[in-house]
C-alpha cells in the first residue's frame, strides 16, 4: 500500500533531516513510527501523502508515485486520511459541517449524501450528539474524534496519525487511543507517529524506530519490544516504559 524508497530529505543546503529512508507498509497492517524528539518521525509521514516535499528517493502510494509531478496532490491526499496532533477543524464551521466539506468540494457528493455519511461517522466515533456544535465547545478529545470522522468521511485506502494524542490530557488519551483500536481491528491501514507505546504493544504489527533522521530500527512488535537490537531503541524503551 506504502513503499518508501531511499527517502532523502533536506531543510535548507546543510540540514538533513531524513536520511535514506526505505520501508513499507501492507493493506491492513498498522505500523507504529516512533523515536526521540526531532527524529524526523512526523516529517517522514508527512512525506507520504507530499505535505512536505523531498528531494531524493520515491514514495509509492497504491501505485502512485507521491512525488511525480504529474501526481494529482489533492486527489492523492483525498485518498490517504490525515489526523494532525491539533485537530485541524475549521472553528467557524459546525461538526457536521466540517465534515461535508470536503466531501462535498472533492469528491463531488451532494449535501444530503455528505450529511449522512457525516451522521454516520459521528456515531461511529461517539460524537453525534454533538454535530451542531462548534469545535470550540468540545473537548480536544472529542475534537480529535471529530478530526478522526472527517478523515474518514473521504473513504480513505490508508490513514496517517501524527502523534494524535500529544496536545490531549492524559483522561481524553484512551478515548481517542480507543476509536484507533477499532479502525486498527476493521483492517485499516495505518501509519502512526505515537508514543503511546500501550496502543503500538496492543495493535501494531511493526514498530519502525527513528534517530537522527534514519530508520534505525524495522521489526516485527514482539521483536521490538522483546530485544530491540540497537542500543538506541534498547535507551529509548527504558526510558520510556519504566513509567
């Protein structure tokens, strides 16, 4: 679904901030990016579906070649869901609104068609009640589900999460960790930037490990838990789950 191939990325004439990046990820699989801060992990993802642009190597999305300048951006982008760490909604529009949009100006449906799908999703996220309400009277939980829905709304192949639950507190966490699971368990492909190292031991089949711009390590989830090879990813997970 994903093949990223020697991905080389630089800001400005010296600073590189990816560094021969090659992996991939399956239909159906959930692949779990994680690493210290600065890593290059949220660049990487957000290389995927071109929001941020590369200078060497090629990003395959479903047969699409991400950096081809004959790639269609909004089209591809259409077809891969994107949930940012800040919700991203528009604040002058209701939920339901935010999420017709979208469907309504790219993919052509009709307001009704996009109303009920929207309804739909927010069900299905715990957040219909809330449809005429305006973002900023919920909590950043429920504007994360919210976030989630509208992605959705788009019938995306894949989803990409960049670090979903970092801007939360820690009690909306598991309410949005929750609706993920769910996707994970329906046969989502999936991509995510977390350090919910809970969500990736539970769900995930791979855990890629970033520093320094490079994938230091790509393995299977019990591996990487089990005895992670680099002495990187063996400080990093000490660090992080003697909490």
């Amino acid at each position: 679904m994903i093949e990223i191939s020697h991905v080389n990325k630089w800001y400005g004439p010296s600073f590189q901030v990816l560094k021969d990046c090659t992996t991939s990820v399956a239909k159906g699989e959930v692949v779990v990016v994680c690493g210290p801060s600065g890593s290059g992990k949220s660049t990487l993802i957000k290389c995927v579906n071109a929001l941020e642009p590369f200078q060497e190597g090629q990003i395959i999305l479903d047969g699409i070649k991400v950096n081809d300048p004959k790639t269609d951006l909004p089209k591809l982008r259409a077809r891969v869901g994107m949930v940012f760490q800040h919700f991203e909604l528009f604040p002058h529009l209701r939920i339901i609104e935010n999420l017709c949009l979208a469907q309504e100006k790219v993919l052509g449906r009709s307001h009704d068609e996009a109303v009920a799908k929207g309804d739909k999703l927010l069900e299905r996220v715990g957040m219909k009640a809330h449809a005429n309400k305006y973002p900023a009277e919920l909590s950043g939980g429920q504007q994360q589900r919210v976030a989630i829905a509208r992605a959705l709304a788009m019938d995306p192949i894949a989803m990409l999460f960049d670090e979903p639950t970092s801007a939360l507190d820690p009690e909306m966490i598991s309410e949005v960790l929750d609706v993920m699971v769910d996707l994970a368990h329906e046969g989502m492909t999936m991509m995510v930037v977390t350090h919910e190292m809970g969500f990736a031991s539970k769900v995930a089949n791979r855990v890629i490990f970033m520093d320094k711009g490079e994938i230091v390590e790509d393995a299977q989830k019990t591996d990487f838990f089990g005895s992670p090879r680099s002495e990187r990813a063996q400080k990093f997970l000490s660090k992080i789950l003697s909490h």
